[in-house]
C-alpha cells in the first residue's frame, strides 16, 4: 500500500500539532506548516513530521507550498486546515483592517489551497479535505464578530463542497471543536464551559476522520447540541437568550 501522506496547516501547535503527532503515531507522512518556524521545527521529527512554513495570506507561497509538499511527499491524501486568528475586539468595533486580516487568514486562507489540492487530489484518485470551523460559527457571537464569521462561512463552503464534490472520491469533512485548550483559548477572559485538554480534542478529530465518513466532527456533545438548539429557535427567543448571556469585559 501506498504510504498515507496529511497535511495540517496550523500544524505548529495546539490542536493541529497534537492532530500531526496522532497521525503520525498511526503510520502517517504528516507535513504541518505555520507562519512560525520555531513552532514548527518543535513538532517536526524530520522522519514522519516535515515541517513547511508558510503564511496563508499569501497566495504565491500557497501554491509553492502545494508543489512542494507534492514533490517531497508524493501525494495529499488528508488535507485539514485549522489555521486561526482571533483578535481581541470591543463590543460593536467593526474596524475594517482588524476584521479583514481575521477574514484572509481563517476563510480566505482555506479558499486559496482548494483549486491545487483538489486537482491533486483529482489526479491520484481521491483524498478527504477537512476545515476546522468551529461552534463559534453556528450563530454570532458576542465581541466575535470576525472570528465567528469566518468559521460560519467556512461551514457554509464546506457544506457547498460535500455536495459539488460528491462521487469524486473527495470526501469533505467539517470539524466543529468547542472550547479546546490552546495559545488562542489562553487568552479568553470569559468562562469557557466544558473546556477540553488539547489531546483530548486531537483524538476526536483524528478517530473522526479515520473512523467514519461523516461530514461534521462535532464534540463536545454537551455543549454542541444545546448550541444547535439554540441557532434552531425564533429570533425572538434567539436574541432574548443571548441578552442573558454573562457580558463580555471591554
């Protein structure tokens, strides 16, 4: 058999690292790749882990990345990006520059690697493509504006993709983690109900995406179906609830 090959983009820590490890524990070539070097060349082991830098927001370095994970590694038959910016924000601050970077990192980032691996995914005969949204991205979220954005459009084009590619042998997965410990969650000031330890979480998108074909990983359940619950009410409802939400600090 032809030896599996991943690649995780946000690979040099928290949740995408342990992701990187997890494969690489169960037979996988894992390439990982981030803006920091120093972050990667902790993950990477030089014999299962290969480390590529790389910024998102970059359009050329994207498809010279592409080309050379394939020319190093062969093929791409798991592709998972889990790249993310967060910044903090003051409630009703919609300052374009902020915004727009936490947009080209998170959405537009995933958009510019899917025309190349879908075409090298076309040419070896099939391949799964995984985007880490978020439960962020079910409904709007207060002081969140960007970040819940971008992983509720990320779930929408995720969606789109499992219909349009459907038959192609590319399988679209949507991962929806809740509170996962991480450089990001460490610097929330609000209460993160059921927060998960990073392995934790790895674990359940790794057994998600070997072990079933299901389109969204969701966990953890107790705080996943009280927030589909919620996106499913009248607005209303919707918007009395979120007034009764603990407030956010400015």
């Amino acid at each position: 058999m032809t030896e599996k090959v991943a690649w995780i983009i946000g690979g040099g820590s928290g949740i995408g690292a342990a992701v990187a490890r997890m494969l690489a524990d169960r037979g996988w070539t894992v390439a990982v790749s981030g803006r920091r070097v120093e972050k990667l060349a902790e993950v990477a082991d030089g014999k299962r882990i290969h480390a590529f830098p790389l910024d998102v927001t970059d359009t050329e370095a994207v498809d010279a990345a592409v080309a050379e994970v394939i020319a190093r590694l062969g093929r791409i038959d798991l592709f998972v990006f889990g790249a993310a910016a967060w910044q903090e924000r003051k409630v009703s601050d919609y300052a374009i520059e902020p915004f727009s970077a936490v947009v080209d990192a998170n959405f537009l980032g995933f958009v510019r690697f899917l025309d190349p691996i879908i075409a090298q995914m076309r040419r070896q005969g099939g391949g799964q493509i995984a985007g880490i949204a978020s439960v962020a991205g079910y409904f709007g979220l207060p002081r969140s504006a960007a970040y819940s954005s971008t992983k509720a459009a990320m779930i929408a084009l995720l969606q789109t993709m499992r219909t349009e590619l459907a038959g192609s042998g590319i399988k679209v997965r949507m991962i929806a983690p809740g509170f996962v410990k991480s450089e990001l969650t460490a610097r929330n000031d609000f209460p993160m109900p059921f927060l998960m330890e990073t392995e934790d979480g790895a674990r359940r998108i790794v057994d998600g995406l070997l072990g079933s074909d299901r389109f969204e990983i969701a966990f953890p359940r107790r705080l996943v179906w009280p927030m589909k619950l919620l996106r499913m009410m009248p607005y209303p409802v919707f918007f009395w609830v979120m007034g009764r939400l603990p407030k956010p600090k400015d």
